[in-house]
C-alpha cells in the first residue's frame, strides 16, 4: 500500500484520485468551513469542545516565574 498526499481544489484532487492506478480504498479529508468571523476572531472559545479533557487544579502556579523557580525538595 502506497500513501499520498492530494493538495488543490475539490475539482483537481478529484480528478488525481481518479488517475490514480490500483484500487483506493480510505482517504482522509481536511474541509476548511467558511469563515464568516470579522478579522481578529469571533470571541468564541476555540478549546471549549476540549474541556471535558482538561484538568484543573486550583492551586496550580503556570507563571513563566513559577515554571523556571525550584522549589522545596527539588
């Protein structure tokens, strides 16, 4: 089995898939949604889908200072 990787518009990646020699049998599709948010974003969360995964923890420091300080017992 041979990968490749199809770049262009629905029309030309069609149009290689059927040049394609052999049997095709996955393929696996980016499709960009139309934007319809002003320059800059819409506000909207882009990671909210993902928070059931996260994990929060109150007293967590992420501060750039908080990463790079050893702290006691290290």
């Amino acid at each position: 089995m041979k990968a490749q990787v199809l770049k262009g518009s629905k029309r030309q990646i069609a149009e290689t898939v059927v040049r394609i020699s052999g049997e095709v049998r996955e393929a696996i599709v980016f499709v960009e949604e139309p934007s319809e948010a002003p320059e800059g974003g819409s506000g909207e969360d882009i990671f909210a889908e993902m928070e059931p995964f996260t994990v929060r923890v109150g007293s967590a420091e992420c501060s750039r200072e908080a990463i790079y300080t050893r702290m006691p017992g290290e």
